[in-house]
C-alpha cells in the first residue's frame, strides 16, 4: 500500500535591521500524490525577532500575510489568502548534534476556522565537516482537506544524508 509520495522545498531570504530584529519573504513548495496535490505553494512575508540567539540555543518567531495557491487534479484551482505565524528553535545538544523545531500556523483570511499547520522536528548530527546524517519528523494538519478521502493529518519520518556547502 502506497502512503507516502511527495516532494517539498522551501527557499528563505532574511535581512536583518536591528541585532533581534528582520524582515523575511519566503517561498514554499509542494507536490502530493495521495492528496492528488499538483502544486501547493505558499508565499509570505513580514517580520521576525530572534528572542533568544546564544551558541547553544536559538529561538525566533515570524508573522506575515501570506498567499496559497493550490493546483490539484482535473484543473481544479484554490487560491487564498491569509496569515502565517512562524515559530523556530536550535538546540545544539551536543557539538556535533542539533536538535530543531519549526512550525508554521497557516490561518485563511476569509475563514479563520479554515487553518493549516506544518510542523519539521529532528535531530542533524555531523558525520563531517561536510556531510550530516538527519532525522526528522514532519507532520502537516490541515483541518479542511480540500480533497475527498484525504486524511486531515498527514505524519512522515525521514532520514536524509546532508552536504554542507
């Protein structure tokens, strides 16, 4: 039985005014098989604070309006607009190990019952200079699916070999 088939990217510029303050724009990117998802993209903007930013722990939240655009099978279109709410934590456990925690809250302008929330924890641990092994838990809630027979939680484990440029 086939559970899992997607892909996602997510492309982040930040720039900082003040030494906790910045402003931020990001893009993210998705495909689903199982949610028949041709393309879920999901722009924002606005501001960030880095609450807490010593060498073993990091802490920053984020707001913005955003924008999703979703293509699914037999051309059918959903677009909206909407908040997101971004909260970020690094734990550096151990010098060659860091733990991470993001999640995202995606409420829709026009019907704030309407929500998303996309969650990424795991564990980096440096095998090299170089190369990291990594294991994460990603898990996305959408408390309206918009397709039929789709599950509103949708939970994966991944480990993924990482190059470091």
């Amino acid at each position: 039985e086939k559970n899992a088939d997607e892909q996602r990217g997510t492309l982040k510029y930040e720039r900082k005014h003040l030494q906790k303050l910045y402003s931020f724009y990001q893009e993210s990117m998705e495909h689903d098989e199982i949610e028949k998802l041709n393309l879920r993209s999901i722009t924002s903007s606005g501001a960030g604070y880095r609450f807490m930013e010593t060498d073993r722990l990091k802490y920053k939240s984020e707001i913005g309006p955003s924008f999703t655009y979703e293509r699914f099978r037999d051309n059918i279109l959903q677009t909206s607009a909407g908040l997101r709410i971004g909260n970020y934590l690094d734990w550096q456990v151990l010098p060659s190990t860091l733990f991470y925690f993001k999640v995202d809250y995606l409420p829709v302008a026009e019907d704030f019952a309407d929500w998303r929330l996309e969650s990424d924890m795991g564990l980096r641990h440096k095998l090299t200079k170089s190369l990291s092994f990594n294991l994460s838990w990603i898990n996305d809630y959408d408390n309206q699916p918009s397709a039929e027979n789709v599950s509103k939680n949708d939970a994966t484990i991944l480990s993924t070999i990482g190059y470091n440029f």
